[in-house]
C-alpha cells in the first residue's frame, strides 16, 4: 500500500464486519498500568465509571481478563476462566454491567500470540492444553515454539508455546471464544494483542466473525535511530508504512496503536518540535497518512508504569495530550495520568477532551500546521480550533480565536 490511503473503500466493509466505528469520535481509556493486578481492580474501577462517562470516554481498555501464569494476565492459560488477579467473574460483570449502563464500552485484551499449557508434550515442554476448555494438543503450537503445528507466521515470543493460527481448528475455537466475550460476557471491543506475532489475515478473521464494535491492534515495531548516539531519525516513513501494511493486511477493520507519533513526540517536546511536520508538511505519524486507523497514545502500561520500557518525558505530559487530542486520530489516555498524578492533571485532560468534543474534532479531522521549529510547534485543525505546545511564545493573529484552554507550554484556542 501506498503511503496515503483513502478510507472510502473500507468504510462500507467496515461497519459491515465490525472493527471499526464510522464516526471517528472515539476517545479510548487505558484503564489499568502494571500493577493493577495487586488491587482489587475490577470494583476499583467501578467507584470510577461515572465520571470516565462524564469526561467523554467512549471505551475503556481493560486488562487481560482470562486466568493467567503471571498475575498481569498476559500468559494465559483457561481462556474461559474469568477469575483473575484483578478479581472474580462476578466482580467483572458488576463492572461492566455499570459501563453499559453509562455508555462506555469495554474492550478486552486479545491475548491469543501465546498459552501456557497445563501438560508436558512428547518434548517435555508444557505445550498441551489437557483438563481445561480448549483442549489443545501439540498441533495447536508452531513449530518455532517446541510444538508440532507449522511454522509461525509472524514474530516469535520466545520461552512460550506460541499459537498456530494456520490451523483451522484453533481459528475455530478462537472466534467461538471472542464471541463468548462478545455476547455472554459483555466486551464490545477488542484489543489485539503482540499483533506481530501471527499474520494480520487472522486479525481480520476474527473481527469478521466476532464482529467487535471497535479493535485496535498492538503492531509495536521499531523506529529507526542512527549511529553513533543512537539518536531517532528525523523520517520515520519506513516505521509508519510497516504499521500501515499491517492495518492494510487486516482489510482495514483493525485500527493500531500509533507507535509512530508516540516515538517521534516524545523526542520533539524535549525541544525538537521540528519533528513534528513531516517533509510533507503532514503530521509525522501513522496520523498523517491513515488518521482514522491511527490511535494515538503518548503512554501505556508497557512503556511506562513500573517496566519504563519507552517513557514519556514526565514533565511533558500535558504537551504530549495537548497534541493527541486536539489532532486527528483516535486518542487515548492512560490510567496514570488521569488518577495517579496531581488532580490538575485529570481537570486539565478533561477539558481538552471537552474542547475536542464541542469542536467536532475527529478522526479524519484536517490538520494546517503552522510553526514546527525547536521551541514551538502550533496548527489549526478543522479551521476551527487552534493550538500551540513548546516555549516559544505564539498566538493566533486572527481575533476570531478565543483562549479555551492552557497550562505549561500548551495553549488551545477555537473560534
């Protein structure tokens, strides 16, 4: 696939199949970090579903729910047992029975790279799944793994019994497990997870069957960084076209995690706002070639929390929100920045989501950027909200602009 893609031959197989919300206006929550599963989570974040509905949240990305080998629930084992560390089944459907009463909808995490086995195969290694539903042998594992399925088809995750996708039978028992979740358990939206681990044909599979109001899917790849400082490189093109055959590849019903801007972003707010316009004259990102695919995030519970695997620059943060929201895209906030830092933090968030929402900004909203150089990086988006981040003082000369929101090193305006 070329760089720039139109929407308009997905649009009517998406909401055909699923996958994908047509209205663009998404704003998504990670509700969970990495160590969530060491509270009683699930009536956590009951007590908060009111005002997640409040802020404009549209769907709330809960952890792994399936019992699991570690606690985080990211080795699973008993798909169809719902009684984990973040507490029992009847804990969960009390939650999301209130998110359906509020309209914010559920998405779980699709971790299905991987299972832990309950038995020892031929080759002594765990890689059968005997005694629980789901009752795989060691076909169901590639070969690349230790199992005796074919090769895998994507990424391997090592130390794990990785799932065979080409097998029919383990295709069948998926998609009858995601609709499980779907229409008994109550999710409505998918997470797919460690999504180079196995063709994205299957991801389009499932979503074909199980038919998710929305999916995003974890397609975490590289950027690319020079010698000798290891430095990111100004043109990430390579980075965002290898997401973008992904998206392509699941028919478009898949939308990604926009690791792209995420990598780029955090570097540009450390005084680098240059980065920021692509030699284009575009958003950088997966945002500025394919936006109402691109979920935009600046943290999650891998790169931050307690791993750190690719942090934010914690003094940045409301810069970083300052551009997801106010931008095309789908963005999303995390946990830690709406509950666990200074209580301004949530308001100042909130408010932006508001302004996003009076303003009708959306996915495939049209974005003119105006100032990109290294203190200052400002741009109108939709003709109708204004916004600059950066120390370099700017504002609108138009005095149709009125000041709707600021805080440090940010300020949004709209007419």
């Amino acid at each position: 696939m070329g760089q720039m893609v139109s929407d308009d031959k997905f649009e009517e197989q998406a909401a055909r199949n699923g996958g994908i919300i047509k209205n663009g206006r998404e704003i998504l929550f990670q509700a969970f970090n990495w160590e969530s599963n060491k509270d009683n989570w699930w009536s956590k974040l009951e007590d908060k579903v009111t005002d997640l509905a409040e802020s404009g949240f549209t769907s709330a990305w809960l952890p792994p729910p399936t019992q699991s080998l570690s606690r985080e629930g990211y080795l699973p084992q008993n798909l169809y047992c719902l009684d984990s560390c973040y507490g029992s089944l009847s804990e969960l459907k009390s939650l999301l029975h209130k998110m359906n009463e509020h309209n914010l909808r559920a998405m779980a995490d699709v971790v299905i790279n991987h299972r832990i086995g309950t038995t020892q195969g031929s080759n002594g290694k765990y890689n059968r799944y005997d005694g629980i539903p789901i009752s795989w042998d060691e076909h169901a594992v590639t070969s690349c793994s230790g199992g005796k399925g074919n090769k895998s088809t994507g990424d391997n995750f090592d130390g794990v019994p990785n799932i065979d996708h080409t097998q029919e039978f383990v295709r069948k028992d998926i998609i009858e497990w995601l609709i499980w979740l779907r229409r008994s358990v109550g999710f409505q939206d998918f997470r797919f997870d460690f999504t180079k681990g196995y063709a994205a044909k299957f991801v389009k599979e499932y979503i074909e069957e199980s038919k998710p109001l929305f999916a995003v899917g974890e397609y975490w790849d590289s950027c690319d960084y020079s010698p000798p400082d290891s430095g990111l490189n100004y043109n990430q093109d390579n980075h965002r076209q290898r997401i973008i055959n992904w998206i392509d590849s699941t028919g478009g019903l898949c939308a990604a995690f926009d690791f792209t801007t995420k990598g780029i972003l955090q570097e540009a707010v450390k005084g680098e706002l240059w980065r920021l316009r692509d030699p284009e004259g575009k958003p950088p990102g997966v945002m500025g070639w394919w936006p109402s695919r691109s979920v935009t995030f600046i943290e999650n519970h891998d790169t931050g929390s307690t791993q750190g695997h690719w942090p934010f620059p914690s003094d940045h943060i409301m810069e970083g929100y300052a551009y997801i929201l106010t931008h095309p895209g789908i963005s999303t906030v995390f946990y830690d920045h709406f509950y666990d830092q200074e209580p301004s933090l949530h308001d100042e968030i909130a408010k932006l989501m508001q302004i996003r929402k009076c303003q009708d900004i959306h996915s495939r909203s049209s974005v003119k950027i105006l100032e990109a150089r290294s203190d200052l990086y400002s741009a109108i988006i939709d003709e109708k909200l204004c916004m600059k981040i950066g120390d370099g003082p700017w504002c609108p000369s138009d005095p149709e602009w009125s000041l709707a929101a600021s805080g440090d090193r940010y300020a949004v305006w709209h007419k």
